[in-house]
C-alpha cells in the first residue's frame, strides 16, 4: 500500500513566493518601487526645488529672498557679466567638445578597424586608466605641468621652441602669463580629463560600420578620403554626437577646472558655487543652473534625432 507523501509545513516564505508567483506584476512593481521614490523624492524633486527658486528675487538692501513669483532673476542673466559667463562657459565646451572629437577619432578608429585580442585589451586599459585616479589629483597636477616652472615650459626650453609657447601665450583672450593661468590651460585640462568619455561612443559607433561598405566604397573606386567623408563619417557621426553629449554637458558644469586652472574669469559653474554660498543669492544662483539643463534638452532632442543613443 502507497503511502501518502508527507510535506513539510509552508512557512511564510513559502507564502510570500506563492503570492509573487501568482501576481508576477507585484513582485516588478515592490522591485522597481525603492528607485523610482528615489529618484522621484531626491532626483526630480531637487530640480522642481532648483526651477521653483529660480522664479524668486532676491532683495538688494535686506538680501532676503523675495518669494513670490517673478521672472526679475531670469532677466538678470541678460546683464552683460552674467551673458559673458553663460556665452564663456559654452565657448569652452564647444572647444573642449570640438577638441576631443578630432583628437579622439583617429584613436577609435584604429581601435575598432586593427586592434585586435591583447592590443584590444591595451587600448581600454589606456582609456579607462585615468579615470581611476583622483580627479582633483589630475588637476593639481596639471597645474604643477603648466606653471611658468612645469615640466612643459621645461621641455619647451629645451628643445629650444620658448619662443612658440611665448607667441601662444601672448594671444589676445586665450593667452596669459603661463598655460596655468589661460584659458588654453583650462582646455587643455578639460580635454585630458573628458577625452575617454568621446573615445568611447565613437569606438562603438565605428565597429558597428560594415566592413563590406568599406569594400563596396573602394570597388566603385572610391579614394580613401571618399570613403571616409561618404561612409565612415556619416555612420561615427552617432558616435561623435553620443560623445559630444558627454564632454559638453560635463564641461559646462563643472566649476573645480576653472577655479584651479585659468585665470579670474568665472564659468557658470563657479558661479552657481559663489552665488549660493558667499553671495547668498539662490535665485540667481538656480537661475544660472537651469541655464545648462536648457541647453542640455535641446542638445539631447536633437542628438536623439541623430540616433546618437543607439552608439551609447
């Protein structure tokens, strides 16, 4: 005679499992719910708390905040200091942007077309390796590369090419005493710093381009500039646009590279950093952080038109 089987007591784990497994959507909705508070709570509630500031004033003999709403605060930003550091700060990163993309190309391009198992291997190891170390340390550093007693006007010296760098100083605007005290200092340290993040995309972009139109380009008898302006480039350009994203948006907000490298003149980082803490003046200080999140929509509508997020 069979005898029945005997199970062991559900405890309430058993439970809990059953009712998931019976209401999959439950279980999705209890995983996603932590993030999504998260990012609704810290996220999108400090920026609705950045926008809501950015409509008050700020009141010139008491420096109270004046909180109803106005858009006094947004019309001070077309004053002529305020549109020098909004029209400074994206000139720097167009040139950052337009800086990495020429010097970064020829990079991801061998990358994707030649390198191959361990050279493969060599080239990440190179690109990520400086974003393991600190970033305040890069930039101390450079400071210390480009000071008027640095290891470049060292090496300048010696080879006998002082007179170069003495011209390239010596430029209306871009120029200064030394590389640390110019704005080709602060570029030059911003392109160190955000280089990998445009190496990247475009590497992605380029090794999704067919090798077989690469071949069909040069059995039509195409040149190779032909084929790079008529092929190549248009397929990277996702790439380059994805890259752009993040060298663009990354240089406008940062303040520590202007504030360490360059001279006096103020990036709409730095600003945003001294009007809400010395100044006091939040409004202000909010209105000239909605100043990049603009930009930054606008840049992401028409990248995402471009098909830039498919090479990220």
């Amino acid at each position: 005679m069979t005898r029945p089987a005997i199970l062991a007591p559900r405890g309430p784990g058993d439970r809990v499992s059953a009712l998931f497994w019976r209401h999959p959507r439950l279980f999705t909705a209890l995983l996603l719910a932590p993030p999504l508070i998260w990012l609704g709570v810290v996220y999108l509630g400090s920026l609705a708390a950045l926008l809501l500031q950015s409509f008050y004033s700020i009141d010139e003999f008491s420096g109270l905040i004046n909180r109803e709403f106005t858009l006094a605060t947004y019309a001070e930003l077309f004053r002529p200091q305020n549109m020098d550091i909004i029209i400074r700060t994206l000139t720097m990163a167009a040139m950052v942007t337009l800086g990495a993309a020429v010097i970064g190309f020829p990079i991801a391009y061998y990358a994707a077309r030649y390198a191959r198992g361990h050279w493969k291997a060599m080239f990440y190891l190179g690109i990520m390796l400086p974003l393991w170390s600190s970033y305040l340390v890069k930039v101390y550093a450079w400071k210390l590369i480009l000071a008027k007693e640095g290891i470049l006007n060292w090496a300048v010296d010696s080879i006998g090419a002082s007179f170069i760098l003495s011209g390239i100083l010596a430029l209306p605007v871009v120029g200064g005493n030394s590389l640390s005290t110019s704005y080709i200092g602060t570029w030059l340290v911003f392109l160190y710093i955000w280089l990998p993040y445009m190496i990247l995309p475009m590497q992605a972009s380029l090794e999704r381009v067919p090798t077989s139109m690469l071949e069909a380009s040069s059995d039509l008898g195409a040149t190779q500039f032909q084929t790079f302006r008529t092929v190549i480039l248009p397929l990277a350009l996702p790439g380059v646009i994805a890259g752009s994203i993040f060298t663009f948006s990354l240089t406008m907000g940062d303040y520590i590279v202007p504030q360490i490298i360059g001279n006096s003149a103020r990036m709409i980082g730095q600003a945003v950093y001294q009007l809400q803490g010395t100044a006091g003046n939040i409004p202000l200080a909010a209105a000239f952080a909605v100043v990049p999140i603009l930009i930054m929509l606008v840049y992401l509508t028409i990248a995402r038109r471009k098909g830039a997020f498919d090479a990220l």
